[in-house]
C-alpha cells in the first residue's frame, strides 16, 4: 500500500486550509487507497472537501503519540446552501471531524479503489479561543441560550440581514463525532468549528444556522444578529429558523435524538411559534421558498437531502404536538438543568452516569457540612405544577435524599431514593404556584453520613 506522507507549514493560528492538486490527490481515479495527512500543528477538527464520488470512503485521525482513532465512515455534510455572501455549494463531498481535545496530528484517508476524486481540500482547525458558558436563565418564554461570545464566535464578515421568521426548520449537522462529545466545553468548540468550517470552504458570512441543539440539550446562538436575522441552512432562507441538532440521525450511525434535544427543540420552537403567532401545527407562505410549507418542517422537505436524518424527522410529529401544547399553556413545561441552580457549600461536577441529564450533574457527599442546590424557576402563569426530578442512580446515592420546596416562606420537604429510578423524570407531587421568580425548589445532603446526593435536573409542568 502506497502511503504518500503530505507535510504542510501554515501561518495561521486558528485555521489552515490547503488544496491539493498536481501530484498530490490529483484530478483522477486514485489507484492508491490510503492518504496520510500531516497537519502544521496539532488540531481539533478537520475539515475536507472535494469534487467526485463518495463510494466508501473513510477517515481516521492520528493522535499525538502516533494513535489512531477508529474509522469513521464519510458522510455527506448537507451545508452546502447558498448564503448572502459566499458561493453556493458545489463540492460533492464534504465533511467535518471533530476530535475530543486538540491534540491530532494527521488525517488517514482510505479511498475506494477506482474512486473519483478531484480539487480536495483540507481545514485543519486548531486553537479555539477560550470560552466560557452564559448566564442567559430559562423562563417559560425563550429558553436558556449560550450566545456567540460563549463559544468564542469570529466577527461575521457581513452585515446580518434579516426576514420575519414564519416557519422554524429543523436539521442535523451530520457530523456523527458531534454527538460522542462528553461536555460543554467540546460541544461548544464544536459550534465553533462549524463556524469556521462554512466561513472557510464557501466564504460565508458567519456559521450558517440560527441555532444548534448538541446532545446535552444545550442550545447555542448561532448566526450573529439577533432575532429573525437570516441565515443559510436550508437553500431558501429568508423566513425560515434553522436548528441544526449536532449529530447524524440516520444511516449510517442511526443516532438517536433524545429526550434532551427533544426538549431543547421544543423549548426553542415554542418560544419562536408564540413571539411570532406561528401554527406549529399548520402551514403557511414560506417566502423564501415560494410555496407553502408546513410550519415547522424539516430539511428534507424542501431540499433533496436526507437532513434531519430518519431519526429525527420522524420525531417531527410529536415535536408538533409538544410545541402547541406548550404554547398553549396546558403542559406547559419548564426544565431547569444543573448548571441553572445555585449552589452553597461542597459539590463536585460529575459527567460519567451516561443516565444524567444533559451534560453533567453535581454530587455532594450527604451527612457533611450542609451543601444545597437550589432552583428558582420563572413562574409567568400561576396554576398547578407537577414536580419531577431528574437523577443518575448508583448504588453509592443516598436512598433518602432530601427534596425541599419552599414557597411563601413555608418549607415542604420529601424524600427521594437516589439509588433507583435514574435516568428519567421522576413526579414529587403537584403544587399550585404563584406567578413569582420567588419559588425555590431544591435538595440538600442532610441525613446520614457515607452516602451521595446527585443535583441534575428539574421540571415543571402545568397540569
Ligand atoms: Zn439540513
Ligand atoms: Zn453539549
């Protein structure tokens, strides 16, 4: 097996893009089935491109101790519609792959023999500013959002513009290591990624999404401008919220969307549906597009793309249903995450229970100095709430954890057995609340001593 080792010295920091021609992957059928590629310095993500056939083309990523990641096979990446500025999609081939931390060295691309490829191109993405997580707080009206100064975005190159948003579409970034990431700072780096992915291979404004969910139900603010700017996401555009769901939700790597995403969809077309007085359940004049459409809808039923993937798109119906439900009031829910309670005395950040709830959740050890997390929902409609807790069980967790709600000034007080019934939403009760932000529900590590006590996630539904 040929393996011909490609070296390339780069100025820029953040990124390095290089064609190849010539010798290197020329305009041909490649006879040889392996090309290694060596980066100017260690990176994160990579980005490529080119001209030809897919077939069954794979990558795999060189670590810095020479290891090598397994192989993933490529996929077609669908963000290749026309933008403002920029050029319309045209490479047949295009992916991004992201590695856990910044520190690969080189590509390895295994090609089909007989394989047509012509005009490759390589993005190395390495430093990624420093990024640090918002403070936007969830509320029954627009859900928490991490703005662009949270993931560190680059300045558009172009002035947003912007169009009366009267449908809300979904897609998938189609990047299966998108939905491996294991916190919120990797997801984040990944929405940053992309930005540079579609600045650099088409010569967009900014990142063409409005919005993207990642796998932890984090939502990110995506192209810069604010409300109802105009993206590029689905060819049309002008009218149209792009939300790109940060995986690959179809064949081949049949990921699944799940109960997190599906929430942060719901949350963030709910509040775009009722700002707007948008029918989640019906269809309208989608002036972009030319033509009526269903409301919220997905890639796919505008474009020639398997966007959002068969997993997600066939999520679309219930999403409908949730999305009406909520701004109508009935099942109107609220979700608050870990890392929107408040915390007093020692807890510790953990994220290994794959049964948690988004990215992480925070333990405190029980029957030690007093340690409380506490929740303060948004209450904007005074009624009946039901009350469910979200925990990662163990056979460590304390079986009589101690789950407070005071209102009024008056404390109530259940217990809960964290060794058990993990990884779903778990009903305390149902209590009538006041429209207040004066309502605080949380849990403490009282009692005896030797156990965990697992903080990760409210939810509040009006009944
Ligand atoms: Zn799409
Ligand atoms: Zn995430």
């Amino acid at each position: 097996m040929l393996l011909p080792l490609l070296v390339f010295a780069f100025a820029q920091v953040e990124s390095a893009q290089e064609s190849f021609s010539g010798e290197q992957l020329e305009s041909h059928r490649v006879e040889v089935s392996s090309y290694l590629f060596t980066a100017p310095g260690p990176f994160r993500s990579v980005g490529f491109w080119w001209e030809g056939d897919l077939e069954g083309a794979e990558v795999a990523l060189f670590g810095v101790n020479g290891e090598l990641s397994p192989w993933w096979p490529v996929e077609l990446a669908h963000d290749l519609n026309l933008d403002d500025g920029g050029l319309a999609g045209s490479s047949q081939v295009s992916a991004l792959v992201h590695g856990r931390v910044a520190q690969q060295t080189g590509l390895l691309l295994r090609l089909a023999p007989g394989q047509l490829v012509q005009q490759f191109s390589i993005l190395w993405i390495s430093t990624l500013p420093a990024i640090q997580p918002g403070t936007s707080l969830a509320s029954t009206a627009k859900p928490a959002v991490f703005d662009r100064a949270s993931w560190g975005a680059n300045p558009a190159v172009c002035n947003p513009t912007f169009c009366t948003t009267t449908h809300v579409a979904m897609h998938h970034t189609a990047s299966a290591s998108e939905y491996t990431s294991q916190s919120w700072a990797e997801c984040a780096a990944n929405v940053k990624a992309s930005q540079v992915y579609h600045m650099v291979t088409r010569g967009w404004c900014d990142i063409g999404y409005n919005y993207l969910i990642c796998p932890h139900g984090d939502i990110f603010e995506g192209r810069g401008g604010g409300d109802d700017v105009r993206g590029a996401h689905d060819g049309y555009n002008c009218g149209s919220m792009g939300v790109s769901m940060m995986g690959y939700f179809h064949s081949p790597y049949n990921q699944i969307l799940n109960a997190a995403m599906q929430d942060a969809f719901v949350d963030l077309a709910a509040w775009k549906c009722d700002q707007q007085n948008i029918d989640p359940l019906g269809s309208s004049w989608y002036a972009g597009f030319g033509g009526v459409k269903e409301n919220l809808y997905g890639h796919r039923d505008v474009s020639a793309t398997a966007c959002p993937g068969d997993l997600a798109y066939a999520e679309l119906p219930q999403l409908r249903q949730r999305v009406e439900q909520k701004i109508q009031g009935g099942g109107m829910e609220i979700i608050l995450d870990n890392h929107l309670a408040s915390f007093t005395g020692v807890w510790n950040t953990g994220s290994s229970s794959v049964d948690k709830y988004g990215a992480d959740y925070r333990w405190a050890s029980s029957g030690t100095a007093t340690a409380r997390a506490l929740w303060n929902p948004m209450i904007t409609q005074a009624g009946n709430y039901q009350i469910a807790l979200w925990w990662p069980q163990g056979s460590n967790r304390n079986p009589s954890t101690q789950v407070g709600l005071l209102l009024n000034g008056q404390l109530f007080t259940i217990t809960v057995n964290q060794q058990l019934q993990g990884g779903q939403w778990n009903v305390l009760g149902t209590v009538a609340l006041p429209a207040s932000a004066n309502t605080t529900i949380g849990l403490t590590n009282q009692g005896a001593l030797g156990w965990v006590v697992m903080a990760d996630a409210l939810r509040l539904v009006l009944q």
